[in-house]
C-alpha cells in the first residue's frame, strides 16, 4: 500500500490524540536500503521506535511502501535503565 503524505499526517494525529508518544516504522520485507536503515535504527527507545514528533518522514521516497504503527514505550523503565546504565539516548540523525 502506497501511503499520501495526509494519510501519514493523520495517523500522526492519531497517535497524538490517543495518548501515544512513539511509533514504530515498519519496512516491507524487500525495502530499500534507506528505509531498512529508518527500521533497523535504534534511538534508544527500541529498534525502529521514535517519538511520533521525530519520526523520519513517510513516505520516505517515491514508492515507499513502509508504515507507522503506534508504540507504547515505558518512560520511567527507560529513565531509570539509561541512568542505571550511564548512558544517554540518542536521537536519530539522518546520514547526508
């Protein structure tokens, strides 16, 4: 299913609307590679999980058969895991 750039608008919305803080982006099975990067990157809230305000955009490129889907994250486990572990997470930084 090919996805407008309203329809990904109004899932965002969605999302928002019904509490959700994250989302997960789900590539199909033969994506490219920029879209396997999007999925495969961890930015320390779990493989492919963003916050729904800093997601990459979708559709990514012409074509782009990838999806949103909302993603629950515990805030407070995370909080309390990074500081027990030291570390910071990251936010996603696309390659130029």
């Amino acid at each position: 299913m090919y996805q407008s750039n309203a329809f990904v608008v109004s899932r965002l919305k969605s999302f928002r609307d019904n509490g959700y803080k994250f989302c997960k982006w789900h590539a199909e099975p033969s994506a490219c590679n920029m879209c396997k990067e999007i999925a495969d990157n961890d930015s320390g809230y779990g493989v492919g999980v963003y916050r729904v305000d800093e997601v990459p955009s979708l559709p990514a490129h012409p074509n782009c058969r990838c999806g949103l889907g909302a993603y629950w994250v515990d805030e407070k486990k995370l909080s309390y895991t990074a500081e027990y572990l030291n570390v910071t997470p990251v936010k996603y930084q696309p390659t130029k």
